[in-house]
C-alpha cells in the first residue's frame, strides 16, 4: 500500500509547478493586497532606527561616539546597517517590494475598472420591493414621457449654469469623460412586464458608482508616485551646510561646505557656482532672553549675474537655482590673534563657537598649528556673552553680549593634525597635549575681556581677543523631486476625499407601457440601492421621482 503524503511530488504522475508556476505563485502573493499592507507596516517600522540612532550620512561622528560607548552592540547595530537604515539593504528590500506589490494591485484593478467603465449599465432586478428606499407614483402621462424626463434629469447635455457674451446666451458643453465620471450612467430598456395588465414594462437603469472608484485609484497611483518621488530623490538630491562668519563669503561648491552629503546620482558638475556673501546677521532678544526674530543680511550673486542684496530669516529661505538656503542657526564668532614664543603672528581669525544653552554660553576650540618654532599651541575657550557671578563661578544670563568674557585654557604638544584623519573642529584631541601651567604649577586658565591681550606661561607667546562677530549657519537642500512629490501627494489627498466621500447609488425606475391606445394613467415604481449609512439617498430618489412625474414643474410654475 503506497503512503500519502501531503506533498504532492511524492506522486510520480502529479502535475508539476516549474519554474513558470513557482514564479507565478510568488506574484501573485507579492501582488495581494494582504502582503502590501504587510509590506507598508514593516516599512513604517524599518524607518523607526533611522529617527532614533544616529545616521553616518548625516552625523558620522555621532555614529563613530555610538560605537566608541556602546562597544560590541555598536558594531553589530554597524554591521546590520542601522546606522544607514535609509541606503541598507534590506531597507531598498522592503521598499521595491511594497513598490512592485502596490504596481500589482493597481494595474488588475485599472482594467477592471476601465471594463466596468466602458460596460453598459445593469438591467434593473425583477423585484423592487426588497429595497428599503422605494417610491411609487401614479401619473396621468405616457411611461416614455416619464422615463425620457427622468434621463434628462439624471444626464443632461449640457451644465445647468449658463454665460453670457454681451447680448448672447450660451450653454456649456460638457465632457463625455466628465459626464460618464461624475454624472449618472443611463440605460433604457424595453421588457416583458413581471405583473400587472401591461404586456411590457420600460426600465431606467442608472448607476453612480464610477468617481469612488476612481479615486480609490487615484489615491492608490499617487501613493506609488509618492514612493517613486522619494526614491528618485534620494538618488538626485544633495544638502549642505556651511557657517558663514559676517564679511564672509561662500561659493557653491563641494569643498566649500562644512558637511555635505547627496545621492548616488548626483554630479558634483552640476552645482550652481553663486556666490553668497554674509553683510549681517541681526539678532533680536526680548528681556527675558527669549529670541524674537533673526534676519541675516546676504548678498547673492550668479556666476553671469549682476550681485544684488536680499534677506534669510527663519522659515524664509532664499529660493536659488534647484534648492532652498535655509537660515539653520547663527552663534558668536571670536576675533582671535595668537602669536607665538618668536612673537610672530601664527593664527588670526574669527572662530565660531557653538552656543549651548539658551542664553548662548558658547564653546569653542583655538587650533595654532603653524607656529615658528617649539610645540603646537591649542586653545578651549568658552564664551559667555553676559557674565555674572553665580556662586564660585561665572554662568551668562543673557544672550546678547552685555558683558561678555572669555572662559580660557591652553595646551601644548602634537594636535594631530598631519596624521591625515579629518579631526572635527570644535573638539580639541588632548592625547598628544598637556595643559599649561602657571608659575604654582596649576592649570592655567584665564578670564579673558574683549580687547584683552594675555601672556601665555613659559614665554610661548600672548593670546589676543580683539573683537567679535556673529556668523550664521545655512543649510542649502536641492530636490528634484519635491515637485512631482507635492503633485503626487495632492492627488493622494484628493483621491482620498473623493474614495471617502463619493456615494455608491444605483437607481431604477420603471413604468408599464398602456395596453390601449391612449391610456395616460401609469404607475411609477422607483427604487434606489444605496450603502446604509447614505443618507441622501432616498432625497435624491424622490427628487429624481418628481422630475419624470411633472411635480418639479408643477412647483415652479405654482
């Protein structure tokens, strides 16, 4: 006796899938709707690590400080891609499969649609008495009368409002497309009468049923343009930021830019060269230190083009040529003047610091590498633009510069800088340094006053802060794709409305043709099928009713 099994291959004569069927059965689960639903959930929930952890495109050295504290769970969450959730594999997995699975739902769903739509209307059921919105009229007018009223009502030619062209009167014309979309889809048939004396009976069948599905489609369509639009721009699109210190300029180009990060796609060849120049930035603070407005004063130039004088403030950027400058934040920018034990001029320049709370106490670091002779210099310096005394230590209690003062420590030794690892500015590397001293042997540090000049222990030179300016940082994104992506989610919106808050009603109005010549007096029997919870359904029944009986014009002439 042969044992069964549950697979069919253990049956020599059973039919096989092959390749062909096994291709096809794939498809057909990657094209269900079950699975896109699926699909759509486990990519809201792959995107969750890209908002939480740090992302190496955006901030690599925040992921590079992960790793540092987190160790060996670190360097899996690396491995397994989480620290590039957007450009991982298995993300572009998730995202071409609900791609492709949303493109098999839709194109079946097309077809059948444009097959309904192009279909004649269905014959009205045998019995109308099942429906809950029903109506029955009796009128003393012909069953062709009543019904050719009805279609006029339900199908006019033309749009009821009329315009006027001087002393002409004219009518609208409108669309086939629009009608058979909108409008109410009418047939009229001739059957045999299912009772009463009359051997036939004439039938309006009428449907309304064409725009819910129609923008059930459309709401679909634009959701895969929304993720054609975003994929595309991932490819194309590229975002910058650069920290323009006031009198500064800054030219449009790779180099140019503090971090910069694009598509796979992007050419670096394809940047606009302007040129922005940084006049002033404006800062206003109300009295209690909250920030009332920034305004940053620029001057913008096209690389054939005449220079002209414009403004960037918060949440208004300055439209250039493929993208956005965005105002992303300002701080204060030190003037500083270091000169080194020989007594030359080894740095001087304005540096950025980078505020830390709200009454912008400020940090910063003061890197002097060219230095005639003897080891390199560097300088940690905090900045607090209105100092008070608070306890046994300064603390800044405003953020305009009131009464401004320069937290300072020095260090000499090796900075790093000729090992050829990009080093981040802001952050001093003290492996290779060792503090300053002063003659008691304890760390140097100094308060430092705008215009002060102090002299560094052991004879390596002074320390000069001889003004301060503000910088501003700009961020600049370009996307091809925003465009295509607010059409697409317009649509979506759209389509939406209209999948959400069209009504689904069929109607059916029938009429016994006379079995003598010149018999007027008909019985109207009308029914509509519509959801429960359509309220206007049984309204536009009657009103539909009344316009075949004569009641509306009865109305209008009374």
């Amino acid at each position: 006796m042969a044992r069964l099994k549950i697979d069919n291959y253990a049956i020599a004569d059973a039919p096989r899938l092959g390749f062909r069927g096994w291709m096809r059965w794939i498809w057909r689960q990657v094209t269900s709707m079950r699975v896109a639903l699926i699909l759509l959930l486990l990519l809201a929930l792959a995107s969750v690590p890209g908002s939480i952890l740090p992302q190496t495109p955006l901030n690599p050295a925040d992921v590079k400080a992960f790793i540092a504290e987190y160790g060996w769970w670190g360097r899996a969450l690396d491995a397994m891609g989480f620290f590039d959730v957007f450009g991982s594999a298995w993300f572009t997995a998730i995202y071409v499969l609900l791609f492709l699975s949303l493109i098999g739902c839709i194109l079946p769903r097309v077809r059948v649609y444009w097959r309904n739509l192009r279909a004649e209307v269905p014959m009205a059921p045998a019995r109308l008495d099942r429906y809950e919105n029903r109506d029955q009229v009796e009128v003393r007018s012909e069953a062709r009368d009543v019904l050719s009223a009805a279609e006029r009502h339900l199908r006019p030619m033309f749009f009821r409002a009329q315009a006027t062209a001087g002393t002409r009167t004219f009518a609208l014309r409108r669309p086939a497309w629009f009608a058979s979309l909108t409008g109410w889809r009418v047939r009229i048939d001739e059957r045999p009468s299912r009772g009463g004396d009359a051997e036939t009976e004439l039938v309006l069948s009428a449907s309304r049923e064409s725009l819910r599905e129609a923008g059930n489609l459309l709401f679909h369509v634009s959701l895969v343009c929304i993720l054609a639009a975003v994929g595309v721009g991932s490819l194309l699109t590229y975002r910058g930021q650069a920290i323009i210190v006031e009198g500064g300029s800054f030219t449009n180009a790779v180099v140019d830019y503090d971090s910069f990060s694009s598509g796979n796609l992007f050419q670096e060849s394809s940047l606009d060269p302007f040129r922005l120049t940084l006049d002033k930035l404006d800062a206003t603070f109300a009295a209690s230190g909250m920030p009332e407005d920034f305004t940053a004063h620029v001057t913008f130039q096209e690389p054939d083009g005449d220079p002209y004088s414009t403004t960037i403030q918060v949440n208004r950027p300055l439209q250039v040529d493929g993208g956005k400058i965005y105002l992303q934040g300002n701080g204060y920018a030190p003037q500083i003047t270091v000169t080194d034990s020989d007594g030359n001029v080894a740095f001087s320049d304005a540096v950025p610091f980078l505020p830390q709370d709200a009454s912008y106490t400020s940090t910063g670091v003061i890197k002097v590498p060219d230095v005639t002779s003897g080891e390199q210099l560097g300088f940690v310096a905090t900045l607090l633009p209105t100092a008070a005394q608070s306890g046994d230590s300064l603390v800044s209690i405003y953020p305009d510069l009131e009464n401004p003062v320069l937290l300072l420590q020095g260090y000499t030794g090796n900075l790093g800088l000729d090992t050829g690892i990009p080093q981040n500015v802001y952050i001093l590397d003290q492996s290779q340094l060792s503090p300053l001293r002063d003659d008691a042997g304890d760390v140097w540090s100094v308060v430092v006053s705008p215009g002060e000049t102090v002299t560094l222990p052991d004879g390596l030179g002074t320390f000069a802060w001889t003004g301060t300016l503000r910088y501003a940082a700009f961020d600049l994104r370009a996307d091809p794709s925003l465009p295509w992506l607010l059409a697409a989610a317009i649509g979506a919106l759209v389509g939406l409305a209209f999948s959400l808050f069209s009504p689904r009603r069929r109607l059916w109005i029938i009429a016994p043709l006379g079995s003598h010549p010149g018999e007027q007096t008909t019985v109207v029997r009308a029914a509509m099928m519509a959801p429960a919870h359509d309220a206007g359904a049984a309204d536009e029944m009657r009103r539909v009713l009344d316009a075949a009986t004569g009641r509306l014009r009865r109305v209008e002439e009374e």
